[in-house]
C-alpha cells in the first residue's frame, strides 16, 4: 500500500474539539506539506473542511486518508465528545472519493509520532534517561484531555486507543477533595478532563475560589492562564499551580499503569504554552509524591512536546502501518 501509484498523495489530519489541521503527503518519501488549521466551529462536518482545505489551497485530490480526533471509534458512526460533528466514515470516504480512509484517536495519532521527534522539539521536566525498550506514556490537555502511550513489541511499537482522560479524578489533599467535592456539585461525576482541558482551568478557577469563600469572576482559561504567565493575579497562579499539580498526580499514575520508563511526554495546547511556568509549577514534585515508588518515578523522565503538527506525523505513520 505504502508504495502503490494510486494511493498517493494522501491526506492527513487532526481533529481536536477545537481546530482541524490537516496536510498533504505528494508522494513516497516527501514530507508533510501545506499544512493548515482550521476552525471546527466554522464547518458543518469534516468533509466540509476537507472541501475547504483542498479547494483554497488549490490543491490534488487525496487517494487515501488518515486522520486522528478527539474521539473514540467504535465503529462506522462518529459523535464528537467536545464538538458537534457526527458522521459516517463510511459515508465520509464515498464523498470524498478516497481508495482508503483510516480514523484513529487523536492521541493514539499523536503516540506514534513520539519515536520521530528530535531533540529540538522536546523540552524535558525533570527525571533522568529513558530506559530502552521500555513503554512511553502520552497525554495532554486542549479541549480535552487525551492520553495514550506507545508499548514495545519486538521491534516495533503498538499504540494504546483508550479515552484515559475521563478516568475519575483522585484528590491528593484534603484541599483538592473539596474542590472536587466542588465539581461533583455541579457535574456530577468528576473526571480528569473535568479539570485537565480548556473548560476544566475555567471550572477549577471557579471550584477554587467556592472552597476559599471568593466571589467567582468568570474568567475563561485563556484569561486565566494569561493573568498567572503575567503575574497579575495570584488568584489565576493558584488555579494554574493546582491545574498542573493534579496534572501530575494524573501522570503519575499512567507512568506507573504502563510502566512507562521510557519516558511521559506531554502534548496537547496548553501546557507548551505554559513554558518556563510550567518547569517551576508542583507539577514535577506531584509526579514524584507517590510514597514507596517515589523513587521509581524520579528516574523518570517527563518532556513537553513543542513541535508543529507531530500528530499529522502519526497519522502518515498509521497509513504505512
């Protein structure tokens, strides 16, 4: 399939809640090119962006397709958890006149794009040298949270498809269970993404200032996140230091279910905009704070991903898979 006339060029993409990416591969061997993101609000469905993206950008008809969302597949139909897209991929394929069109999750994308990274593109936070074949951890908040993971088999990796991030969000102090106690008021069942997304920053702020006795002020993440990177709200550094400390506790425990010594990396929008903030968070110290495998985990090294587009990389993997 990989070296076949009439499977090229193929399409990939990203889906997020959010924003669509999506890119073009010309032929065997030629990078990723004319990448673009799109809005999702702006679309009705996936095959009107993929219209769009084609048709504006001047571009050849796609043979074949790969494309990672923020979603589970369990089948042909696709309803989106953080968006309002819904479709058939069967359908969507007939459409757009594809020999092939492959969907996976958009972390398990981005999981098989983390044996190509350079050293360029990540930025580590602490522990110390990956262990060869060994399992690597992913996750990492945007609209969502998406976790994933890369587990060695022979001389190859499979990737993990799972939806991690709506595993039940565990409190590490009694501080932290009052504001989960906070959220359960609202929303009922607490999950990490409840917390660990764009929206969640917005409902941990809001949580927060309930459990100090606050009147909430409605700001958004960006909001938020902007006062804490500025310094001009220490309320916003609060909700930005626990929003990274329960990113740790969360972590952790993927690092210790897949045995992950070699290495978490942290992908998704927020946390790369963190920068330096986020190296000086609790994050670190959280990961850590696992009582007798405290020491496991510090040999552990976490790095935060900075690179353009890595999941449409996985998505080009996956159609040579």
């Amino acid at each position: 399939m990989s070296s076949a006339p009439d499977s090229w060029p193929r399409l990939v993409g990203d889906i997020g809640g959010t924003n669509a990416r999506f890119a073009l591969i010309e032929a065997p061997g030629a990078p990723i090119a004319a990448a673009r993101t799109l809005a999702c609000a702006d679309h009705a469905d996936p095959r009107a962006a993929i219209e769009r993206y084609l048709a504006e950008g001047g571009l050849p008809r796609p043979r074949v397709a790969a494309i990672g969302i923020a979603n589970p597949i369990t089948g042909d139909r696709v309803q989106m958890t953080n968006h309002h897209w819904r479709f058939s991929i069967a359908d969507l394929q007939r459409d757009l006149g594809l020999a092939r069109l492959r969907f996976l999750n958009d972390f398990t994308a981005l999981a098989l794009a983390l044996p190509t990274l350079e050293a360029q593109e990540l930025v580590q936070v602490g522990g110390g040298t990956a262990a060869p074949s060994a399992a690597l951890g992913l996750l990492g908040a945007g609209t969502g949270l998406g976790i994933s993971g890369l587990v060695p088999h022979g001389e190859r990796w499979v990737p993990l498809e799972g939806e991690g991030g709506h595993v039940t969000l565990a409190a590490f102090d009694a501080r932290e269970a009052a504001v989960i106690d906070a959220l359960a008021r609202r929303y009922g069942h607490v999950s990490a993404e409840r917390v660990l997304s764009g929206p969640g920053i917005a409902a941990l702020h809001a949580a927060l200032a309930e459990v100090d006795g606050r009147a909430p002020d409605g700001l958004n993440a960006a909001e938020i996140t902007g006062r804490a990177l500025d310094a001009s709200c220490r309320f916003c550094a609060q909700t930005v230091d626990v929003f990274c400390a329960m990113l740790g506790t969360v972590a952790a425990d993927l690092a210790l279910t897949l045995g992950a010594r070699g290495g978490i990396y942290i992908g998704g929008g927020i946390v790369p905009r963190l920068g330096a903030r986020f190296a000086a968070s609790p994050f670190r110290a959280r990961f850590e704070d696992k009582g007798r495998f405290g020491d496991y985990l510090a040999r552990i090294p976490v790095w935060v991903i900075h690179a353009d587009y890595p999941a449409l990389r996985g998505a080009a993997r996956a159609l040579d898979d």
